[in-house]
C-alpha cells in the first residue's frame, strides 16, 4: 500500500488552498490536497515539508502539523494510505509548480464533486464540527423543536432531527418548521432515516444500518449531508462503499439504555476508524467532554441525545 501524505494550507481567513491535477496524470483536471507519496525512511511529516517545497515553493515547520484524518483508499488496484495534516503558518506565497492552477477557498463553498474521490473525506472532516446532537426520542415535535433551536443559539452546528415513535408527516412538517434556523446560523440537520424527507427539504439524512444493507447507491447529491449508524468493521466499510460522508460509531462505552451491549472501548474505536475511509463520530456513553479524547482516538469528535438545552451531554 502506497502511504500519502496530504497538506490542508489554511489561512487566516479559514480558507484552504486545493489544487488541480495536470494534464496527463490519474485524475487530470480533479482538484485535491497537495503532497505526494513518502519516499523510504520518510515519515508523513518530513514527506509532506519536502512536497509542500517542491509543489508549492513554500517552506514549513512540521513541528506545527495537526493531524486531521487517515483514509485507507483504492483506485481499482492503486491502494493508499493518505495521511491529512493541516498547515496553518508558512514562509512564502503558494505557487502552482507542479499542479495546473491553484486556488483558494472557502471550505464551505467547494463543490465535493471537483475533489478526486480519495480528497472529499478530508474535506468533510474540515466541515464537520465535534460535536453531532441528536434529539431525544420521547420528544414531541414542537419540544424537539425548541431543543433544536437552543442548540443552535448555544453554537452547535450539526443536528440529526430523530423522533422515532411521531407519524412520519408530523416529523417531516417540524423539521420544514427549523429550515429558517438552519439558514440563520448556517447549520445542518439529518433526518433520521427518511431519504424521501430530505430530498424534499434539501436536508441530510442519516441511515440506519439495516439501510446501508439495503442500498445500491449513495441516496443524495453530494450537496446534502449522508451519514449512517455503524457497530462494527463491515458497517463501516458498507458506509464508505455507499458514499457516505460521516457515519457514529457505537458504543464507546457502557450505556444506560444497552447495558448488555458490550462497549467498543477507545482502542477498539480508535483501530476500526483508522481502517475506515470516513470521519466517524464516537456514539454511546460519552459527552462534550470526550470530543477531546475522541480526536486522540482517531475520531471526529462525540455525537449525543440529550442535552440541546443544557450543552452536549451524555448519551443514556
């Protein structure tokens, strides 16, 4: 397996530097992350100050090098490793020495269908926060909506809207009800299942992992949030075939509502998410507390039910 290390040169405006394939190379005129492959006895940070040099003209301390995700990747029979670190100071300007054009942007604004497929992963773990709230189930709509709303006002910035025992009409109608809100304070919310309701509402959908079997094919544009409940190795790997772009991962730890489901633990979580293509969330027993612990282990931060009113709190 080739390992790759790959450069996401932020700057201070939050923008992020991509550059485009050349002519004549696997995947000319696709856009990605610049780095290259280690040479033998390079390690990530070293390959990546050499590539950074060579394909951009510009000079850094892989002293300050932040690790951001790991994604094992295979083009047919060409498999990677690529390491993505984030670059945040440089000596230099940028240049396209060895792309054919540079651009920066805001991550926000980047089209995944421009990346390569092996560079969209990095680009949702840029975009997604630490923390992934879910609205408790015995919730009636109009509560779930103010929750909602709190959590909003209180910074998160990515919901899954999950009301499992309210008619399928009811839910969808409270969810239209907050697409103001999101708008507002440039949010995102994931509809617990419902593909059909999220495509009318232009919303995410997060899927179960009964649905991952079931699918042949990503469900939504790559415009809107697919994310999916994983347990193990192979829901993972499902999760990655279907295109997903996130998916949580449980249980971490002993939960109140499962106590008989035997918890993955950190290291177990941190090894399947570092064998996984995609940025996963840690799912069962954790708080906001953990985003912290979560990020060591590999994971994109902590995902939860309860506590939109009072902060991310533990999942029962």
């Amino acid at each position: 397996m080739m390992h790759v290390a790959a450069g996401v040169l932020v700057d201070g405006a939050g923008r992020i530097l991509i550059a485009q394939r050349p002519p004549g190379k696997h995947l000319a005129g696709l856009w990605e992350f610049p780095g290259g492959k280690l040479e033998p006895g390079e390690d990530t940070a070293a390959a990546l100050e050499r590539e950074l040099d060579e394909e951009l003209g510009i000079a850094v301390d892989p002293l300050s090098f932040e690790p951001l995700i790991r994604i094992p990747w295979s083009y047919g029979e060409r498999a990677m490793c690529l390491d993505a670190l984030v670059v945040r100071a440089w000596s230099g300007e940028p240049a396209a020495l060895d792309a054919a054009a540079i651009a920066w942007r805001d991550p926000r604004d980047v089209d995944p269908a421009m990346l390569a497929p092996a560079d969209r992963p990095i680009l949702a773990a840029l975009r997604l926060p630490e923390h992934y709230p879910i609205t408790p189930a015995d919730l009636s709509v109009d509560a779930a909506i103010t929750h909602v709303r709190v959590a909003l006002a209180r910074g998160e910035r990515l919901v899954q809207w999950r009301l499992p025992s309210m008619p399928l009409t009811q839910a969808r109608a409270g969810a239209a009800l907050l697409l103001p809100d999101l708008h507002r304070f440039g949010a995102s919310m994931l509809l617990n299942r419902d593909i059909e309701g999220a495509r009318d509402l232009g919303l995410g959908v997060h899927l179960s992992a009964a649905q991952l079997r079931e699918l042949d094919g990503r469900p939504l544009p790559l415009s809107q949030w697919v994310a999916a409940s994983c347990h193990d190795a192979g829901e993972l790997a499902l999760a990655s075939r279907l295109g997903c772009d996130f998916a949580t991962l449980s249980p971490v730890m002993t939960t109140a509502s499962h106590p008989d489901a035997e918890p993955l633990g950190w290291p177990r979580f941190a090894k399947l998410v570092e064998a996984s293509s995609l940025p996963v969330f840690a799912l069962g027993g954790v708080g906001p507390h953990d985003a912290a612990v979560a990020r060591m282990h590999a994971g994109q931060g902590v995902a939860g039910i309860r506590g939109f009113g009072d902060g991310l709190t533990s999942v029962p």
